[in-house]
C-alpha cells in the first residue's frame, strides 16, 4: 500500500471537521515546500506575457480605489488640515 492509499484510508475514516484539518496541514506542508523550492514550482511559460497581462487586467478591480475615490479622500485631508 502507498502513502497515498495509508493517508486516504486513515482521512476516511475520520469526522469531517477533521478531515479538513488534514486537508489545511498538507496544503501548508506543500505551500512550504513551493516556498523553499520555487524553481520546483512549473510555470506556463508557453504563455506570452503581454497575453497574461491582459488577460488578467481588470480581475482587482474591486479592490483599488478609483480616481475619483483618491481625489475626494485628499479633498477631505486638505480641508481637515487647514
């Protein structure tokens, strides 16, 4: 029996909640590893990188401020400060 096959009968066999606690500690255990070894880490390098970029424009674009956001905030600054 592998590894694999000893940790899926053991993962189980357990409640659920616990199950996931040993789902949580082999993603650490592999966030780790990619950590210390980032060359191991396989990057799709058969993607252009002006294609990436666009590709992932826009996709945090609900977590910056827009402009008008910025200019009202330093309005508010400038009146609060003089």
């Amino acid at each position: 029996m592998t590894i694999i096959e000893q940790i899926y009968e053991i993962v189980k066999s357990l409640p659920q909640e616990q199950s996931r606690e040993i789902l949580t500690f082999a993603e650490f255990i592999r966030a780790q590893h990619l950590n210390a070894n980032p060359s191991s880490a396989t990057l799709d390098t058969s993607t252009p990188w002006a294609e990436l970029v666009y590709s992932l424009a826009g996709t945090w674009a609900e977590d910056f401020p827009t402009l008008e956001d910025i200019r009202g905030t330093l309005e508010v600054r400038n009146r609060v400060s003089q």
